[in-house]
C-alpha cells in the first residue's frame, strides 16, 4: 500500500509542528487553533461563588495532585482564603488516589470531585465559579479553557501546550508540577485581578478563537484547495 499524499495539514498546537513538518514538509502545514462555540459557551452575569473549577479525566497529565497540593496551602490554617472551595470535574483511574490526598491534606471536606457532567452543568459550573485553573503538565490546546474564558471565569494556567501563544502577556501562567507556584498564582488571582487589564486579555483570545472565526480559517483553507 502507497503512503497517503495530503495537501494541508491543520494542527492545533505549535508544539506538533516539528515532527510534522518533517514528515510533510514546511509548506503543508497549517497551524488553527481550537474554537469555542460564544453562543453556549458565554457569561450569564450570575453572582459568583468562591469556587474554584478544574474540568478534564482524573489522569496524571492534568496535574490535579499539583491542584490539590495548592489548594491546600493557599487555604491553610488562618489564611484570608480558606472560605474558597476546590471542584474538580472528571472522571479516571486516579480518583481515589486524588480522593486519599486530599484527605492525607485534610482538605477532603472542601474537595469535590464531582465526576462527568453535561455540557448544560458544566455551564453552570463554570458561570457560578470564580476561577477555572489548567493544572496540566502536558496539553496541546485545552479547549476547556476555551469554555472557561468564555464563560468570564479568572483563569490560572501552566505554561504547557500552546497556552502561551494563547495568552502571551496574561500574568496568571505558572510552571507545570508545582504547587507552591500554582498556590500563589491563585492567590495572587484572587486578590488582584484587573478587571480592565486581565479581563481584556482574556476577551480578546475569546474573540480570537471563536468557533466562527476558527471555522473561517478551515473553509479558507480549503476553498484555496480547489
């Protein structure tokens, strides 16, 4: 059997472009990002709660122990942040090691793993939460911060992926695997995030990556194709 020619290959993250390229050659690749769909995914300007969300599988590549560890400290005994509360969306094989953490912490009341929720909870979910944090330690577009922006969550993030060509001068980016960093950038978010400035940031990667506007630059593609 021959080897299958293609005349564009789309990736969605800079970090597949090396091995692709090589394969394909420079000319044939085609960076699109993800979308997110603005008409669901969008601010219903409810009255937020001190939560903090994390959505994706129990699985060791979203870095929910470094989440949890973090959590643990910036809630400590006598900190201006311990009313906050931890939920984490998902479902996988490390529920119950996450579940035992959390207790090891003595956090276990103010963890939730909630587990797998539809598209309408998970709507809510992000609507009625503070911050949404990407505590991945690899990812190659994470749509769920996508959903999360658009729906006018803060947002604290691990420098993986293509999340910084996402958000280039957004303050709130930390390093993977690390919970003392993770911590403080949520404890930074918390007491100073600029409505003006990191607001803007992330409704301009909104507009940037709207469904409709990621749709654009397929059918272009394609339309040049013909």
């Amino acid at each position: 059997m021959g080897a299958f020619v293609f005349d564009q290959v789309f990736i969605i993250s800079p970090d597949m472009r090396e091995v692709l390229v090589a394969v394909h050659g420079e000319d044939k690749i085609v960076n699109t990002y993800n979308g997110v769909d603005t008409d669901f995914f969008n601010d219903k300007d409810l009255s937020r709660e001190k939560k903090i969300i994390a959505v994706g599988s129990l699985k060791d590549e979203k870095g929910f122990k470094y989440l949890i560890e973090a959590y643990a400290l910036m809630t400590k005994q006598g900190s201006q942040f311990s009313d906050y509360k931890l939920i984490l969306v998902g479902e996988g094989a490390l529920r119950e090691s996450l579940e035992e953490l959390a207790s090891q912490l003595g956090v276990e009341n103010e963890v939730s793993l909630i587990g797998h929720k539809g598209q309408e909870e998970l709507l809510a979910l992000y609507n009625e939460s503070e911050i949404f944090v990407l505590s991945s330690v690899s990812e190659g577009f994470p749509k769920v911060l996508l959903e999360a922006m658009a729906c006018g969550c803060k947002v604290v993030v691990t420098k993986v992926g293509c999340v910084e060509s996402i958000l280039p001068s957004y303050r709130f980016v930390v390093c993977p695997a690390n919970a003392e960093q993770l911590a403080s950038s949520l404890e930074s978010c918390i007491a100073s995030f600029d409505e003006d400035v990191d607001r803007d940031i992330l409704r301009s990667v909104i507009t940037k990556h709207s469904w409709d506007k990621v749709q654009t630059q397929y059918s272009d593609k394609y339309k040049g194709l013909l």
